[in-house]
C-alpha cells in the first residue's frame, strides 16, 4: 500500500511540474525566432530542476555513506572532496543548460 501511494504521489508530482511548465507557444504568426526562445525557456527551467535534484539525491548520499566514520580526517577530507566536485559539476551542467543557448544565439 505505501509504495502505491509513492508511486502515485511521484506521478501526481511529475503531473503537477508538467502542467506548471505548460505554456504553449504556437509560431504561427508574427516573428518565429522569439517564439522559440520563449519556448526554450520552460525547457532550460525543467532541466535546471532535473540537475538540482539529482545533485540533491547524491550529494545526501555522500555525506549519508561518510556519515558513520566522520571522526577520521582522512575519511571527512574525501566527504569534503566528494562535495566540492559534484557543486562543481552542477554549475558546470548548468553552465551547459543556460550558457551554451546563449553563446551559441550570440554567434547567429
């Protein structure tokens, strides 16, 4: 019964998210280019959301695995170490879900 009602909480979640980020463009009249940039946008945000909450899930996971043996320095330098590098792999994919767009408009 309680992995139905997770199951169905997640979904309803994913729902909600999904329906929040509607917002439909349609590039039927008027200056086609700014209609896709506007379109971009909600995507860029759902990536966005994606990459902080897997960074969520695994850096809880770090520091929860290096939890139990946090009084030796060696193991709470690699928690540490393992922090810093996935902070730095989340700007870098955020570096690719918003620079990268803006670059690439900016040579067109």
């Amino acid at each position: 019964m309680k992995k139905k009602l997770q199951n169905l909480y997640i979904a309803g979640t994913t729902l909600a998210s999904t329906l929040a980020l509607n917002n439909p463009v349609y590039a039927s009249s008027g200056e086609i280019e700014g209609r896709v940039n506007s379109a971009i946008a909600p995507v860029q945000a759902l990536l966005t959301g994606i990459l902080v909450t897997i960074a969520i899930v695994v850096g809880l996971f770090i520091i929860i695995k290096g939890m139990p043996s946090a009084d030796d320095p060696q193991e709470k330098n690699q928690v540490y170490k393992a922090v810093g590098r996935l902070l730095g792999l989340v700007a870098l994919g955020a570096a690719i879900v918003w620079i990268v767009p803006w670059v690439y408009g900016l040579f067109q």
